[in-house]
C-alpha cells in the first residue's frame, strides 16, 4: 500500500477534512509587497548582539534550561509593564501567557473555545491566517464588513441579535481593531466602546489581536478593548515579531487568570523559547527596546508615505486605496473598470506582487481588491515598484463599451 | 457572573472534560532527583557566545525574520545528516520537521492520529507527559508492561491480536525504546525487529522518541526503530534539549512526507524559533555539538555511576533498581517491607524528592515503584542524597509481623 494511503486512513477527523497547506515558494519578485516582512536592515542585530554576553555568561544556566510552561517570568513581567505603561491596562505577570509568536495565541484561544459546528465572527477582509487556524476546529465562520473606521458595528449588532434569535451563541470574536490587516483602518473610539458593550450583552468573548498597534506614525493612540473592557471577556494577543524580530518567536497574550490556566495546558510544547526570552528581556531592560520602536516608526512612516505618494502618482485613475495611521498595509480598491486577474498577470510580468483580496475573506470575495505591504522594501524600491503597478493596471483596464451596446 | 463561570462555560468539549494541571512551585529539595534536568554547569554558554557573532552579524537577516513553517532548512539537513551518521537512516530535510522541543513533536502526532475514543498503547511504565497531552485527544490508554529488556512484546502482539478480534484499530504505539524514561532500560535488537514487524502487522504507527539516545556510556548503540522499520509506520522524534540546551527549545521529528505534510498544517505557531535554530546549526557545523556530546557522556556515566554505588551502598536492603546504560534515570522498586508513603515522607523531611511511580502510569499503579534522575546534581551531592534516602528507606520499613499473628 502506497504511504499515503497507511496515513490517510489513519488520520484525526478533523485533518482528514482540511486540505493540506500549500507550501511557499518559486522565484521571489523583484518588487514583493505581498507578505507583512519586517524590514530586515532595521533589525537590531548589533544591540542583541551586545546583551548576549549578559544572556549567556550570566544568565545561561536559566536561558539554555527548561523554562516555565506560562513562559518565562521576566518576559511575562516585561509585558505587563509594557501594557500599564503604553495602554493604561493593569495586568499582572500571571495573566499574561507568553507563546510562539501570536499565531500561537490565536491558535489556543481557537482550540479553547471553538468546537465543530460553533459560530465565530471575523471581520471582513482579515487576517486570513487566523482564519486558517479556527478552521481547524470546523467553526461556521460569520463576516462583519469593515470600512474606513474598522468594523461596522451596526452590522455586528445585527448580526449579534439575529444569531440569538436563531439560538446560537458565537464562541468568538476575532478582530485586528488598529491598524488592520489588510485594510490599514484603525477602529474608531466610539466603535470600541460600542463593540465591548455588545461583547458584554451578548456574552461574547473577543480575541484583540494587535501585533502592529506600536507602529503609529501620526494621530494619538486609541485605547485597547482590553482596556475599555468591564466584563473580562476580552482577550488581547500581541507579539515581539514587529518591534524586535520575528525569528524570536515571542507573542503573549492577557485573558483573565480562569482561562489562562486552560490556555497553559493546551499549550503542549514546554513553553515559549527561554533562550529568546531571555535575549528580549536584557534587550529591553537596558532601555534598547523602547528605542527601537522609535527608530521603527520613522522607517516605516517613511515608507508609507512613499507607497501613498507613488500610488496618487501612478494609480489614482485606477484604483482606491486606505490611508494606515500606522502598522504594514494599505488595501487597495480597483475601480470597476480593471480587470483583476489581467492586472495580477500585468503585475507579476513587472515583478510586481501582491496579495490578492480573496486570500484575505473567507467567502472568497474581494476579486477587485488587494493588499500592498509597505514594511518590507526601502523607498525607492516602493517608488518604482508602484510606478510599475501603475503600468499594469493602466494595461488591465477593458475595452471601452462600444457605444450603443447594451449596459 | 464570576469570571471563571463565563468561560467554562464556553469552553471547547475537550477542556471543559480534562482536568487543569497543577502548576509546579514551592520550595526546591536539598537534593532534586524529582526532574530529568540536563546539567546546568555543563551548558555550552561560551561556546555558543562565539557564535552568536556570526548568527547576528552574518545571518542576522535570517535569524531575525519569520522563517520556513516547517524548520529551518539548515537545521533541517543537520538533523538529517546526524540520522545518516547516528544511525544510518537515509532521511531527507524534507521528511524533517523542526518542532518546540520533542514535547510539541508528541502533541503533532497525537493531534493528528487520536480521536476521542481511539486507543493508543503506551509502556507501562512510560512518560506520563506525554500521557497527558495525548489525553488532550480522548483515547483510550492501553498499557504494555516493559522489563529488563524494554517492552514485553509478547504481550504487544497478545494485545493486538485481542483488539483486532474486538474490532479495534490502534491509532498510535508510543514508545521509548533507549534509556527509557523512566525505567531506564533499552529495547534489545530482537525485540526491536519484532516490534517493527507487529506494527507493520497491525497497521499501527509508532511514535519512536529518543531524547537520550546519544548519551550512551556503555555498550553498542542499536538500530533505531525508524532504521529497521520497511512499512514507513515509524515516526521518530528527538531532541537538542539534552544535548545542547533546553532553553533553545529545538526538537524534530522525521516522517513520511504524506503524513509530514500534514503535521505541518497543524503547527500553527508560525514555525519553530529561526534564532534558535540559527544558533544550534551555527554550533553544530563548526564540530561543537559532537564534541559536547562526548563531554555530556563522560559527565552523567560519571553521575550515573556515583548513583549506583550509592544505591548499592545504601540501599540495597529495601528496594532494586534497573541499571541503565545511558540517559538520564534509574527506576527503583521498593521492597514489600517498605511503605511507599512513609518513604515518601521520610525522603522529604531529609530533603530527598523523587518522581513516586503512580506518575508514571496512566493507570495509577506502581505505588512501591519511584524514579530518581542522576542528571541534575553532582556527584558528592549524589552521594549525600542517596545516603539520605537510605536512612529514609530504613525509616519507612513496615513493623515486623508479631509471631503468631495471622498472616
């Protein structure tokens, strides 16, 4: 019997149903705004490189030694100051749980509370990678739309009533309220307000997810639903992947203590890297962290404003497009008159690439949409790459109706 | 409504059903045999300083970004490499996964083999962590008994042979066959080809994991299950955790690549740590890993040994004990005239912790059984434990039987 087979007999339900994941690959673009990638030049390899005598020579019988299950201590006590200090919210070390970046926390939060068949809400478009997780788990999964102030809570409100009415109750509200991936939009303070009071009226727990939420460029920072939550139904994940490194693998997220505990015990791989948390705790106990992030928002701010700028040069009779306060994206509206998948094809021959909207609904809408990552490339690559999209979609538009044929 | 009652009640089937572990705390013992610790004195902290200069400065832009979802590829062909030099398996990096420690490399399998009501057979005793994450899935837990020479495979093939006649499909053999913990006894060559031949039989994959198979201080090393299976039912795990360091959080598993595929969909944690990885392939490539190992074998065969005369010095009236020729623990069996509980009391009062039996069974038995691990601590501290633990072991021994009386 050929290998396969043994296996697929075997396998779980649950991955007996899911299509296996494709696997990345082929020959990289010349202009990749596909993929959220932290800029490479601006990791701070110099200043981790300083603190590692400390981490090994003083520090390497805990770093290098099995670790707590929670995560380490001073990580956890290094996130909960970081959340009193930049957001106001009173946390104690032993709400936070330190995981493998925030995929991780996304996951068991997923694994926590979502069984076959529940409804869960996310927004539309998203993060199509936690979307990929809660389908792990068979969720009916619900859209909320977004516009330019984040989720339509007029919609959520509706929705809400009408799945009550219907007797169901949704485990979980997935939602990126600042700086939105992929759309950009940041959720206005009233709309935050509102959506914690529904979460308490409906008795909905909400996973605030929010990697990017320090990267603002401009305008004041919103307060957290954590932050404005009263009933402890929100539970807020962030990570270290954007301010410090990816390749540390270091998210967190809070959730009151009953559902941390359950959440620890999901989480079945001798806890979160104690050689990495270590590296940030000594990076950011020296004051480097915070200093960090300041140099992020420049290079970063400076990297939208030349997406923004090149797109008004290049796009503006073609598309649309979100202005972000902050984080990795802008979400691109092509006008009716574009063909999308002609533009796709006109793109990739510039070596221009990006993400196609549909990868971030889990209808499959958004043919006419895409997302552009501006973290990832230097300005002047920005510049030309969108200069060349703008050739493409300029090439994607479809014939003019001949007059007199029917609209 | 309290916070806890919230979310238990909205709970996914499988936690609302499993109990919450208890967190590890309180005092440390004078002398901890309770935990397969890896030696903290003898972590390669310097070495891995001096390559922590061409990780960040020379591979920084790698080590720092996100990473492949499947390991790094270099970690990859290290791990194959060292099964082509270890073992003689011809396994390619695609047939690798890079996993958070051989902990998370149990739950993939688990995850993607066990559903509620499975059965799943497991040595008796066995390593209950992996016990517990497996019950995370609802199996049913069959228990083969080991002796000397590892698992009883006549009773393996009795029990297959009986769930066959009862319509059962095992979905998984989890076994320990080198140094297994916590007996400390090796699967022999005959026994190992037999097990491969009942599992390709029965239609059964094998869970094979190895975290101390390098740390042999005596005697041949034998082929591994993976080397002598033809049935590609064998899946096999390892670690860098006893080898290198813990804390680095680096375990792998090589699979056939159908069910490879699969086991990657469900790691959802975007991929084991690429600063990690980068630091273990870093060491590895420069000679430093072998040449650590060969150290890490002259250190525990040295702690291993000063166990052994201890016991035999000091113990040897009240209870036996298995003599392992590598990896990290000794199992010991109390005499009938011993009182397990008493012993227990009397060990601690003296400052001796040891793992009690009961922890290694998922039935509950083997309360006359304990293991002591002689990883952690150094020899003279050895030696005044175990001396401690013989004056416990007399303390804790049953009053004689008056003459006369019933027996």
């Amino acid at each position: 019997m050929p290998e396969r087979d043994r296996f697929e007999a075997l396998l779980s339900e649950t991955l007996r149903q899911a299509a296996p994941v494709a696997v990345m690959g082929g020959p990289q673009p010349e202009y990749p705004f596909t993929y959220g990638l932290p800029d490479p030049a601006s990791f701070p390899s110099r200043a981790l490189l300083r603190v590692a005598r400390t981490v090994l020579l003083e520090q390497g019988r805990e770093a290098l030694q099995y670790g707590n299950y929670q995560g380490d201590p001073a990580l956890r006590s290094l996130v909960a100051d970081r959340l009193r200090w930049l957001d106001g919210v009173e946390v104690g070390p032993e709400q936070i749980l330190i995981t493998n970046g925030s995929s991780q926390a996304i996951a068991l939060v997923a694994q926590a509370l979502v069984n076959r068949g529940d409804t869960i809400l996310v927004e539309a478009p998203t993060f199509l990678g936690a979307v990929r997780t809660f389908e792990l788990f068979g969720p009916r999964v619900v859209e909320i739309p977004l516009d330019d102030h984040g989720m339509r809570i007029d919609v959520l409100e509706r929705t809400l009533t009408d799945l009550r009415r219907g007797g169901i109750q949704p485990k979980l509200l997935y939602t990126l309220p600042t700086f939105q991936n992929p759309a950009g939009v940041t959720l206005t303070l009233d709309r935050r307000r509102a959506l914690v009071q529904l979460a308490e009226r409906f008795n909905v727990p909400v996973l605030e997810d929010d990697p990017y939420g320090e990267l603002r460029f401009e305008g004041r920072a919103l307060p957290s639903l954590l932050k404005l939550d009263r009933s402890g139904l929100v539970i807020r994940c962030g990570s270290f992947s954007k301010i410090l490194g990816a390749g540390l693998r270091l998210g967190w997220l809070a959730a009151p203590e009953s559902l941390l505990r359950r959440l620890v015990q999901l989480k079945v791989d001798g806890g979160t890297n104690p050689f990495a948390s270590h590296f940030a705790v000594a990076f950011a106990r020296r004051g480097l962290l915070e200093r960090h992030v300041r140099l992020l928002r420049r290079v970063y701010r400076a990297r939208r404003d030349a997406m923004l700028e090149s797109l008004e040069a290049h796009c503006s009779e073609h598309a649309t497009w979100t202005r972000p306060q902050g984080g990795f994206f802008i979400w691109v509206q092509l006008k009716p008159e574009i063909d999308p998948a002609r533009a796709r094809e006109e793109a990739l021959a510039r070596g221009v690439a990006y993400l196609p909207g549909p990868a971030c609904y889990s209808s499959g809408r958004g043919a006419n949409q895409l997302r552009l990552a501006f973290s990832y490339l230097p300005e002047d690559q920005i510049r030309a790459g969108i200069a060349r999209l703008g050739e493409a979609l300029a090439a994607a538009r479809r014939a003019p109706v001949a007059a007199g044929a029917p609209r």
